[in-house]
C-alpha cells in the first residue's frame, strides 16, 4: 500500500469515525430494534459519499499510534457534540410535552418507549413524534446530513482543539432549549392556568362545590381542545426550532 492509499484509508476512517459517534447520538437514527450492523452500514455509506468532500492536504495525520489514538478520540468527540445539539433539540421538544402534561393532570400517566428504555408521559410523547414526523416531511434530514458534511470543512479531520469558547456554547444551548420548550408549550399551559384561577375563584364562591372533582376533567378536556387547535399552528415553529438547531451546530462548530 502506498502512501497516498494509506491517508486516504486513514483519512476515510477517521470521517467514518464522526459519522458514527453522530449517528450513536441523534435519536432517530438509533433506534432500538435495527439491528447494529444495518446502523454501523449507514455510517459507512454516509462516511464514504462526505469523503470526497474533504480536503485532503488540510488534514495532518502525525506518526505514532498515541497521536492516533488522540486523532480518533478527538472525531468521537466532535461528533458526539454535534449529535447531542440534536437529540437535545429533540428532548426539549419532550419536556414540552411533559410542561403540558403537568398542566393537564397526565403527569402520573406514562408509557415506556424502547427508544430511550424509560417511561414518558402521554403528551411528552405526543410532541416528540410530532416533532419527529414534521422533520422528516420538511428533510430536515437533509440539512442534518448537510451541516455535518459542512464539519468537515470547518474542523478538517484531526484538527479538533478543545477550547473552552465550546463549553459555554453548550450552556447556551441549554438556555435556548429550556426557552424553546416553555414557548413550546405556552399556549396550552397559558390556557390551563386560566382554568385554574377560574377553579380557584369558583371554589372561593361556592365552597360546596368538589373543584377537584370538577377540575380535572375540565382541565383534560379544555387541554385538549387547546391542543387541538394549537397543533396546526406549531409548522411554522418546528420550522424555526430545526433551522435553529442547524445554526447552534454550525455555531458551536466554530468554537473547536
């Protein structure tokens, strides 16, 4: 084997190797139930078509096998940050949900989901697969799969850097998905909360009343009327919310 064949095998593995530390993260790509070796085909198939994408003469692979060691440890790095801007995308979208549930009185009503091995709440899950199905109709996968071509070219393979620029870019992160999360789900909540100051002010008025008993089949009901009419509505923020999730990964993408 030559030497150019030797770095391009070593660059193609070290691109397989981001590739697949992504995939290991973002949620619908590792779905229980597909079997590893179809998921670890898929990383091969989308490491092979970036390749030819990256500039091989900004890549430096140094000698020795603890450098290369740290090359690797550096891609799984790389892409399991850019996997976690994703799937925490995603479980903001989740808590949402639960936001609602706690509203509604569903709190206590969960259902165990294989995906992540642990039980959610009913409307946690609701807006999780919404959110998941809107993605996929808008191909969000497709700019997915794009900003993580575009990594490449701005972290060439090998050339990641811990800074600390990265870490308070993911706290940053954090402050935006609890953000998106309660805007996600403030139209039903606002709505519930005025159901609750109404209980409240008819249980000061006629005491006799069983408010608990009333409420939280009120409280179910006009959620889900709520609910109803607010679903129509969320294209235009789930749109927002997956273009946002495209820029945070380019943006903490210029901090390695």
């Amino acid at each position: 084997m030559d030497l150019v064949t030797e770095l391009q095998m070593t660059i193609l593995f070290l691109v397989f190797i981001r590739i697949a530390s992504f995939f290991a993260v973002v949620p619908f790509f590792t779905m229980r139930g597909v079997p590893n070796l179809m998921k670890i085909g898929l990383a091969g198939l989308t490491a092979y078509l970036i390749y030819p994408t990256v500039d091989i003469e900004a890549v430096l692979i140094p000698e020795g096998i603890l450098n290369h060691v740290l090359l690797i440890s550096g891609e799984v790095m790389v892409g399991l940050v850019l996997g976690y801007v994703v799937l925490l995308v995603f479980l903001g979208i989740r808590i949402a949900g639960q936001m609602v549930d706690l509203q509604m009185g569903l709190l206590m009503a969960s259902v165990f989901d294989p995906q992540f091995g642990s039980p959610v709440t009913l409307m946690g899950q609701f807006y999780y697969l919404l959110g998941t199905v809107f993605f996929f109709v808008i191909n969000g996968h497709h700019s997915l799969l794009a900003a993580l071509a575009g990594s490449f070219t701005i972290v060439p393979p090998g050339l990641y850097i811990p800074a600390a620029a990265t870490v308070w870019s993911m706290m940053d992160l954090f402050y935006w998905i609890f953000i998106l999360a309660f805007q996600i789900a403030l139209p039903v909540v606002a709505v519930l909360l005025m159901v609750d100051v109404s209980l409240g002010l008819l249980a000061k008025t006629v005491p006799q009343l069983q408010v608990f008993m009333v409420g939280l089949p009120l409280k179910l009901g006009v959620g889900m009327i709520t609910l109803i009419l607010v679903v129509p509505l969320m294209a235009a923020v789930f749109e927002n919310i997956f273009n946002g999730m495209v820029t945070e990964m380019f943006k903490i993408m210029g901090t390695f």
